[in-house]
C-alpha cells in the first residue's frame, strides 16, 4: 500500500465501484471555540461520465464537498473514495498528487494566474502535472471547441469573463482529470456567456465523457446536468 | 514553464523589481567599493612611499608598523646615520594629521630632492620661503589650489609655491623647520629614510643601523612594503568584517520585505496553483527562482556601480581616496547578496509554502 493512488488503477479496470463514492461524510470546522458543522453525513455515488448539478442553499455544504472530493481537504469522518482511492487515508503530499491527476477546478471567480498569458496559464498546469508532451492532438481539438483558439495569448485582464472562464475550463481538462469540479461556473457570466461555458461543458461530458459535478444557484444551469443532487444544511437532501 | 513565470512575476511588479535590485545592487556596491577603497589606499601608499627612493625606514623607538605618530626621535640619530660607511643619502620628514586621511610632510627639500632622485614640477617650483606648500597634481585637482594661491592647513595660511606630479611620498609637503616649529617638534623627526650608495650594501647597512639603533623598527624598504597590506592594517578588516555584515543584514531586510509582500499580494495565485496540484516544494521553487534572479541581476548592478563611485571618487577627491576595481571579489559579493536574499526569502517562502490552499483560495 505504498502508493495508495496507483493502487486505483487496478479497481479502476474492473470498474465494479462508482467513480466517487461517499458514506456518511463529515467536515467540522473548528473556529475558535466553535465547531461549525458544514457537512453532517453526506452519501453521494456518481458514475463515470456523469453530469451532477448540486443545488442547495447558501451555506448548505456544496463548496466544502467539493473542497473535500478536490483533495483540498480531509473530511472529518465518513467514507470517501474516488477512482478506488480512500480519501480519508491520504497524507498531505498524497491529496496534493491526487489533485495534480485526478482532479480539474473551475471556479467561480475564474482563478487565472495574472502575469500569464491564456496559452501559459494552461501550459502551467501541464507542467505542474510532469505533463510535458506538447503535442496533444486531443487537446488542440479541445482549444477549438472552447473557442479560445485566437485569444491563447493574451493576458486575464486582457479578456472578458467569459473568455477567463474557457481557459480556466481548458486548464482544468488538460490534464484528463477522473472528475471535473465547477463550483458555481457561471456565477459571475451574463446569460450569454453563462450559455456558451454551460454549452462547452455539456460538450465535454458527452464527446469526451468527462465526468462533471457542478455546482449552481441557477435551475436552468442545473437542467443541464443528468441529474440534479440537493443540499441542505450538510446533507444531500432526497434526490435518487 | 516554471521560469516563464518567475520572469513574468518580476516582470508584473517593475518598481518593487527594480527597487529591490536597487537595494541589493547598493549593497554590492558598498561592499566593493569598501574593499577597493582599502586596496587602493594602501597600494597608492605603497607606490608614494616606494617613490621616494630610499631602501631603509628607521622609525621612532615604540612606534608601530603602520601608523601615524609625531615626532619623537631626535634628529641626532640623522647625523650619526649620514657618518656610517655606505651611506649615499639620509634625510628625515615629519608627519603632520590635517584631518581625515590628510597628512602634510615636512621635508628637508633638498635631500628629499636627491634622495628621490629628482621631482618634476608641472606648475610652479620649490620653496622659496617659509610659509609655503608644494602639492601633488591629484591635491591640486581636488582642493584646486594652484601656484599663488593660499590654503589653510593646520589652521596656518600656507601658499602654494608648486604642483608636482605625484608618486613621490606624501601628496602635501611643507618645510620640515617650520612643520616642527608648529607642531612643537623642534628638532624631533617622524622617520628617517636611508639611502645605500649601492644597493649590494643594503642588507650590511641594514645590519649596521640595527646594531646601533636596538629600540628603534628598522626595515628594509621592501620589508616595510609588503607588509603595507589591507590585513596589517589596524582595525581595516574588522571594519570591512562591519561593512559586510551590515550589507548582510540590510539585503536580508530589504528581500524578507520584498517577498513578504510579494507573498501576501499573491496569496491567491499560491492557492490556484495548490488546486492545479502544485507542491510546497514547487511553491518554494518560484520564490528561490525570483531571489536568485534579483540577486543576479542586483549583484550585476552592483558591480556597474562601483565603475561610477569610482568615477566620481577620482573626479572630486583624487588626493584623499583611491579606489580600484577588485574583480575577485564579485564572486564574494555575489555569494553574499545570494546567501542575504535566499536568508531572506525563507521565511515568506515557507509560509507562502505552507499556505491553506482554500484559505489562500478564499483570499480577497
Ligand atoms: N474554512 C472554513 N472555516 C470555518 N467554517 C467554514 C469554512 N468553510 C466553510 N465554512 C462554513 O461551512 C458551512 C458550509 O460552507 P460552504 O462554503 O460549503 O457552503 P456553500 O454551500 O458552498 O455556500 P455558498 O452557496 O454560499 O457558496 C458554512 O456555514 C460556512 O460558514
Ligand atoms: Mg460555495
């Protein structure tokens, strides 16, 4: 057991257990004396190549699952595993590999480094994952569906939100990550930008079986998801 | 990749870039400038006192290698050592502190004369009264003082009777009478300089003026020479010991805060690139990378600097300060800038490095 995220490969190929697999899972923060219980129990299972919209109210525990299935994280207690590993058995340097290879962020606020261009932004992320082979025929194929192609090189703030919001995309996918988290993607997009990144990753998932969860606020983002997971008050709520 | 970012990081904040290769270029400077100071001086010392000529020193009883004392050795011991056998020339001067590193010399302008084999006037000639001083050419540039003017030394008007080209000695020499007569050293000498009529005899006269003179330091003028070195020099390297601890510490300063900052600016930038999956290690790596490129850079600087206060040293006080440029103390210089910035660039770079990725993520 030396190397707890190779050890997924091998369940990964008989493929018996859901691509995420979560049982009675918790997360406590501890604020001074105050213990602020932002997951209370959560079971989630979601297959590959799903679609999952998560909806909730503010504060219901959406950002902290996803703090917790992106290895940003441990959980308090409960089980957790993703692509076969135990998430709650990993060390710091083990969640931080886990992130490099399994995982993909899109975040509201679009989070691109500001002194890198567009094309180094997502070039970064390749090499921060020991990816250096340039040529990725997959990947240019990406770029053009984006359509981010002729705005590769420019900086963030040379670009609209919109534009940020496909690099941040294009930087998450390129390492073909197990699963692709977008916390709140549109959140800052007006409709028209919001419908062009919800487009894209609708594309993703079904061209190129990308597995997503995604939270929203938004009913008509959610109904592009295959499924549609509600949160309240640390828990998933109903639903299948 | 990786350096790509390091350049477009430094590149993203061009004054605090540029102010801390400043600082760290001035810390450069100040060392390279201190050591070449002190090489300078003393090796400009060695020539002006190899130019007079002479190839024994016969100090004062007591007195120390290097050094400035008055004048406490009797002319007497000038006639007895102008009677021993192969002896060509003898003559003694007084050393007067005028403040800072000026001196004046008071010289027998004759033997002075025949001892160092001649002086060449540039402007005006030798003494033709009391109250007069001959300068060298960097003194003359420096004080701008030509033959006719007047100068004070010593609170005492003197005037110039003529500039010579320097290399011989002192830089300011007055008569030696009338320096005594001030100084209330009448008859008292600060040094004796012998000359041997062949130099085959100079190791016997050395003997000679040993055997008779027991108290008193008596050197071979290349003896005394090359003991004329920045190491034998009193209290030099403890200062230049100062001078380098203090750049030391103002380096560490200036890049502790320059990174501190830079850190706390990027907090975000850290958590994106935890969520991509980056180590400790790799967020540690950029800050390094930025040191060492400031440190670069800042020591390049630095030593660019030193051509100009050079410049300006040998422009407005040639006669007071000489300073060369020591080449093989860039390698010192850049190993202390690199030690101050990597010293200083620990502490925000482990915190940085530590940083909570959704914290630092949360960062406004
Ligand atoms: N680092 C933290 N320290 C302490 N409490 C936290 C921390 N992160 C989240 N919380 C608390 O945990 C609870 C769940 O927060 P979380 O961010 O997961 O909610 P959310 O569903 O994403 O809300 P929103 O829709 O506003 O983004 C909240 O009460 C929040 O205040
Ligand atoms: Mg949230």
């Amino acid at each position: 057991m030396s190397d707890p995220l190779a050890f997924s490969t091998t369940l990964q190929a008989n493929g018996a257990e859901p691509l995420i697999a979560a049982r009675a899972l918790k997360k406590t923060y501890v604020v001074g004396d105050v213990d602020v219980h932002a997951l209370r129990g959560v079971d989630l299972e979601v297959e590959r190549a799903e679609f999952v919209a998560i909806v909730g109210p503010s504060g219901s525990g959406k950002s902290t699952l996803f703090n917790i299935l992106g290895g940003l994280t441990p959980p308090t207690a409960g089980a957790i595993h993703i692509d076969g590993v135990d998430l709650t058995r990993l060390t710091d340097g083990e969640r931080t590999r886990l992130r490099r290879e399994k995982i993909g962020f899109v975040f509201q606020r679009y989070n691109l480094l500001p002194t890198l261009t567009a094309a180094d932004n997502i070039a970064l992320a390749r090499t921060i994952a020991g990816n250096v082979n340039h040529d990725d025929p997959e990947f240019n194929e990406i770029l053009d569906l984006l359509g981010i192609s002729h705005r590769l090189h420019h900086k963030p703030r040379a670009m609209s939100g919109g534009e940020q919001q496909r690099v941040a995309i294009a930087r998450a996918i390129v390492n073909h990550p197990a699963i692709l988290l977008a916390d709140e993607p549109t959140g800052n997009l007006d409709t028209e930008n919001s419908t062009i990144v919800l487009d894209l990753l609708r594309d993703l998932n079904g061209r190129l079986g990308q597995t997503i969860l995604m939270i929203t606020h938004n009913p008509e983002a959610a109904a592009y998801a295959h499924r549609i997971v509600h949160m309240r008050d640390g828990r998933v709520a109903g639903g299948p | 990749m990786l350096n790509k970012l390091v350049v477009e990081n430094l590149r993203h904040r061009p004054v605090r870039t540029a102010l801390t290769v400043l600082a760290i270029g001035l810390q450069v400077t100040m060392i390279l400038t201190l050591v070449g100071l002190s090489r300078g001086m003393v090796q400009a010392s060695v020539n002006r006192t190899r130019g007079i000529g002479a190839d024994i020193m016969v100090r004062p009883a007591g007195s120390a290698l290097i050094g400035l004392s008055s004048a406490p050795m009797s002319e007497k011991y000038l006639a007895v050592i102008e009677k021993l056998p192969h002896v060509a020339v003898a003559t003694g001067t007084v050393i007067h502190a005028v403040g800072g590193l000026d001196t004046i010399t008071g010289i027998d302008y004759e033997k002075f004369v025949e001892m160092s084999g001649g002086v060449r006037f540039l402007e005006g000639g030798p003494f033709r009264s009391e109250r007069e001083v001959i300068i060298d050419d960097y003194y003359s540039r420096q004080r701008n003082l030509h033959p006719g003017d007047t100068t004070s030394l010593s609170n005492v008007e003197w005037k110039v009777a003529g500039v010579m080209e320097s290399g011989k000695l002192a830089r300011v020499f007055v008569p030696i009478r009338v320096l005594q007569d001030l100084t209330a050293n009448t008859g008292k000498l600060s040094v004796i300089y012998v000359k041997a009529d062949d130099p085959k005899n100079v190791p016997g006269l050395l003997e000679a003026l040993k055997k008779k003179f027991p108290d008193n330091p008596i050197y071979s003028m290349e003896e005394f020479l090359s003991q004329l070195t920045v190491n034998n020099i009193p209290g030099l390297n403890a200062f230049i010991t100062v001078i380098v601890a203090l750049s030391v510490i103002f380096g560490f300063l200036v890049v502790f805060l320059a990174m501190y900052t830079a850190v706390l600016e990027r907090t975000r930038e850290i958590g994106i690139l935890k969520a991509l999956g980056a180590t400790p290690g790799y967020v540690l790596n950029i800050l390094v990378r930025e040191t060492v490129v400031l440190a670069l850079v800042g020591t390049f600087a630095g030593i660019l600097f030193t051509f100009g206060t050079r410049a300006v040293i040998m422009n407005r006080y040639p006669a007071s300060l000489t300073q060369v440029i020591v080449p093989d103390w860039w390698p010192i210089a850049l190993a202390i800038a690199l030690a101050a910035a990597v010293a200083g660039t620990a502490y925000p770079g482990i915190k940085a490095a530590r940083q909570d990725a959704i914290e630092a993520l949360a960062y406004e």
